[in-house]
C-alpha cells in the first residue's frame, strides 16, 4: 500500500493551503481537487495540520490490527515515548494495562530501540568515517534526502530507526509474535510497511477511537519505577531529544537539531560546509510530541515537553540487551517521477495564463508553487491545472464581467455607502450624464436626484420598475433598485423609457385637446337645446347624453 493520506473529494475547496505547505509538493490538482502524489510525498503530516475544511484522511490500520488480535497470534505492542505528553500519563503501566485488555500479548517502550540507535550512532562516529552524521530516525526526513536531497545520503546515518530495531529486538525474543507500533506519525505506516518486521501501526487517534468504542479509561497510575530500559531514550520525542540521549562521553562531534520539515530542507543545503557535526532532523516542529496524529495538537509544546522531560528523568537506564540484531540500513536514492519539460513547452504553459515576457511572471505564490515557473513545470506533469493561477484568473474573471456589463442594453451602476460610484456601464453613464471614463469614487448626487437610492440603502427594501426623471440629461428611466446589504452597496439597473414618456406626453396632449372641444361642444350644445328645446325634443337629449359620457371617458383616462 502506498495510499497513507489523501483528500475527502467533497471538502475540498480550491483554496490550495494545503499545496503552498507542502515542502516537496506532493499534491496535485486535478478538477479543482486536491490529491497526495504517493510517489512525492514524504508523509510529514504538514497538510493535515493546515488544512482549513480537515479534508485529509490517513489511513488507519485499526482493522488489520483487530484482525491481528482476534487471530489467535501473540501480537506485541511497541509504543513511542510521546504517549506520557499525548495522552497526558505518567507512567507505562497506565497505557500497557490498556493494550492487554485488547489482547496484546506484551506491550514495551519503543524507547528500548531508541536506546540501542543511540549506541549505534555513537559507534559509527567512533569510526570516524562520518565527515558529518545525520541521524535516520525520522522515516519523513530520511524520505526527504532520498527524493530530494540526495546529495545528503553519504550523511545519513545508516541506521534503522527505533522503532525498526525495537521490532527486531521483539521478534527476536518473540519470534512468532506479530509486532504493532503505536505512535503519533503518518511516516511510521510507509516505513513499517517497507521494513518487514512491523506488522501493523495504529496511531495515537486510532488507539483513542478503540477505547471509545469499547468505553476504556486510562488507570490511574502505579508506584513509579526506579529504572527501566530504554528510560535514557525516553526524551527522544522532543527537539533535541536524540542529541540528549547521548551520553557525556560521547564522540567528540558538535551536535545540531533541527526541527520543522521547511527548516529541515532549508537548513540542509549548509550541512556539507560542516565538519564533524552531528544533526538531529524532525520534521515535526518541537519533535514527535507535535506529530501529525497526537491527541494534543492545541496545547502548548512547552507543557508537553516538559511532561516529557520529567518522564525520562524518572527512571534510571537499566540496560539493553541488542546481541545479534542486524540494525544496519541501506537508504537508496529514490527517484520522482516528475520530469523537466523543453523550455518551448514551458513557455507554452506559461502564455495560457498570459504570461509572455518574464516580467509578467508574478511568482505570487497564491497557486501553491513558488514561481510561476514551478507551477508550469507541474502543468507538464500533469500535477497542476493551468486555471490555478488566481491572478489569471481574477483578470479574465474580470473581464468577462465587464465585457457582460457592457454589452447588456440597459444600464447598471453600483453605488456603496458613500454613495460614490464604484460601477458604470455605458449606457448608465449616458442616462445620467457620466463621463464612463472618469466615474471611478464621484459622488453620484452630484449628477442625479434619485432619491430612491439613498431610500433603499436606509430601509435595506429594493424598488422594482420605478419611473423617474434624470435631472442632469432630461431622460425618463424605468429604475429597479438592489440592496447587496453585506457589500453595503446597491445596485441599480436602468431602462430608457423617454421615447414612451415623449409619446405618452403627446396623447396627452390630444386627449386634452379632445377633452376642450368636446366641453366646448357640450356648452354650445346645451345653449342651442335650451332654445329650440321644443323643436327637438328627445334627439337633443340624446346628444347632450352621449357628450356628456365622451367627457367622462376622456377626464377618467386623464
């Protein structure tokens, strides 16, 4: 299995956090979501501790090891000293007495290897064939100088962890047993999986979910014991914990520690100008007790180094017993699959986001990479989409609107709180008398009085279809008015209506015309039928009847 940690495909928001932390950039984005490269990754955790959605997901080895234990073999346990800050004991007895209550046959300090890699470290600069000593008990580390920093191998201790000789040490004595390391580290997965005597690993978070599931409580704890082995490597999960471990006499190399991965890479470009050093590397920033799947992430390291502290001075070193275990480690080169594209192929990729000349080369950063350059070289291979330049695409986004804004056949303006002008197309700026070159924070009273605006920012109520007179050109508007209350802004959409209002003026003034002559025509009538009343009788009547509703018609209209 090469799947340790990858991405919930639904969380993922395109906010690419995860991508600018990676140290090696081992994610690629692919249709706007994020996935680990298996290949680059080196398991350092640093993703899960940024990322804002917690869309990442180790893989957990629960099942496997439940299955280990209801199998019938004798399954040990191997567990890293950062138990004590993790889980916040005081001694072993608390978390062993909890193991075999799962039906671990023994359970031990991975403290005990430790101890053991300390010596070993020791007798290799003894030899003096070490201009300078990398320690390898960090598998992210050791995964980051094999990919990346290759330059760095003749360094590297050729050691196996504490946890890889631990689990030889167990076997050794338990030959049949299957062994489980229980830890607070990704990186322990791959390299148990690589090492051939770690059976299984479950994390710091997965032995707390089995003790949620079956409802188990830590005991309290036991006399404290006067000397254990392994007790003198007990402080190896805080920074500078290997180098503390050694004893006063040890080779004369100056010892260096370094801890947070970015340090870690940044700092090993200088180790080849040393001489006679020995460096410490974590890639967890204040050692193990800050790893990636610890139960402690929001305490202070402060507090958990110090309770680390106080465990390993606790007890006296009691000796351990390595004869006959092998813990030489051979780490090869390790080569990534990424390759270097032609510079034509570079250019290519890099004129899709309109970036011709170098000076239009940002380097901003916000895609994840470092240079515009690096993220054209992921395009290549295929571990990037050419989209993920924000500043790109923030422009084209930009532009895209304004071509819309623009081509739309009614006005629209946007105006904030201020009632300054933030927005305009051209047909607003000529219903209103704007110059559409120079509108840019003018106050939008000083070229129209209406009022409406200011109504619907006050009362937070929009206005639909509302006719009403620009002062400054003299045209009629039909206004739908929109409140963006969380811009404090609205936005107002226009339509011409002048033509209408011209034509609808004119019938007016015809049906004014109409309405005159027709009381004209009443009055005249009336006077002729007073006269000849008589003579006309009914028929006049009539006439006086059908004036009289043509001028009701024509008032009502009015």
């Amino acid at each position: 299995m090469d799947h340790f940690l990858d991405f919930k495909s639904a969380k993922c928001r395109d906010c690419y956090r995860c991508l600018r932390e990676c140290p090696v950039k081992a994610i690629r984005i692919v249709d706007h979501q994020a996935k680990i490269i298996p290949e680059r990754c080196i398991l350092c955790g640093n993703c899960i501790r940024v990322c804002p959605q917690n869309a990442k997901t180790v893989h957990s080895q629960e099942e496997e090891v439940r299955r280990l234990l209801e199998s019938g073999a004798d399954v040990i346990a191997s567990v890293a000293p950062s138990f004590v800050s993790s889980f916040r004991l005081e001694s072993f007895d608390q978390i062993a007495e909890v193991l075999m209550s799962f039906g671990f046959l023994f359970a031990e300090e991975t403290a005990v290897g430790a101890a053991v890699v300390t010596k070993e470290y020791m007798r290799l600069m003894e030899t003096g064939k070490y201009k300078n000593m990398v320690a390898s008990a960090c598998p992210a580390v050791n995964r980051m100088i094999q990919l990346y920093r290759q330059d760095l191998l003749p360094y590297l201790a050729q050691v196996d962890s504490p946890m890889v000789v631990h689990a030889k040490m167990l076997k050794q004595s338990f030959p049949d047993a299957k062994v489980v390391f229980i830890g607070p580290c990704i990186a322990k997965m791959r390299e148990a999986a690589e090492s051939g005597v770690v059976d299984a690993v479950l994390t710091f978070e997965d032995l707390q979910r089995m003790m949620d599931a079956e409802g188990l409580k830590f005991p309290p704890a036991k006399e404290k014991e006067e000397s254990a082995r392994g007790a003198s490597a007990r402080i190896y999960p805080i920074a500078r914990g290997i180098v503390k471990s050694f004893p006063d006499d040890a080779p004369a190399y100056r010892r260096l520690a370094v801890d947070g991965i970015r340090k870690c890479m940044n700092d090993s470009h200088y180790i080849d100008e040393l001489e006679h050093v020995f460096v410490e590397m974590s890639c967890c920033e204040h050692g193990c007790i800050n790893g990636p799947c610890s139960m402690q992430k929001f305490d202070s390291a402060v507090m958990a180094d110090n309770i680390v502290r106080d465990y390993a001075a606790s007890a006296a070193e009691s000796g351990v017993d390595h004869e006959g275990v092998e813990m030489r480690h051979r780490f090869p080169k390790l080569k990534e699959k990424g390759c270097e594209p032609p510079e034509k192929e570079l250019k290519a990729i890099l004129s899709k986001t309109g970036k011709l000349k170098p000076e239009d080369e940002l380097n901003c950063g916000a895609c994840g990479y470092a240079t515009c350059r690096e993220k054209a070289w992921a395009v290549y291979n295929g571990y990037a989409d050419v989209e993920m330049c924000i500043p790109y695409m923030r422009r084209k986004a930009e532009s895209v609107s304004q071509e819309i804004m623009q081509r739309m056949p009614n006005g629209v303006v946007v105006i904030n709180g201020q009632f300054q002008i933030e927005e305009i197309n051209q047909v607003a700026s000529r219903l209103l008398g704007i110059d559409y070159y120079d509108y840019k924070g003018k106050n939008f009273f000083d070229y129209s009085d209406i009022v409406e605006f200011v109504e619907v920012l006050e009362t937070g109520e929009n206005i639909f279809n509302r006719r009403v007179k620009v002062k400054n050109t003299g045209k009629y508007v039909e206004i739908s008015i929109i409140n963006m209350k969380d811009h404090n802004r609205v936005l107002g959409m226009m339509k011409d209506v002048t033509e209408e209002e011209k034509y609808n003026e004119k019938l007016r003034a015809v049906r004014e015309q109409t309405f005159e002559v027709t009381d004209r025509v009443v009055k005249n009538q009336m006077k002729i039928a007073q006269e000849i009343a008589s003579l006309l009788g009914e028929t006049t009547a009539e006439t006086k009847v059908a004036l009289l509703k043509l001028k009701d018609i024509l008032q009502s209209e009015q």
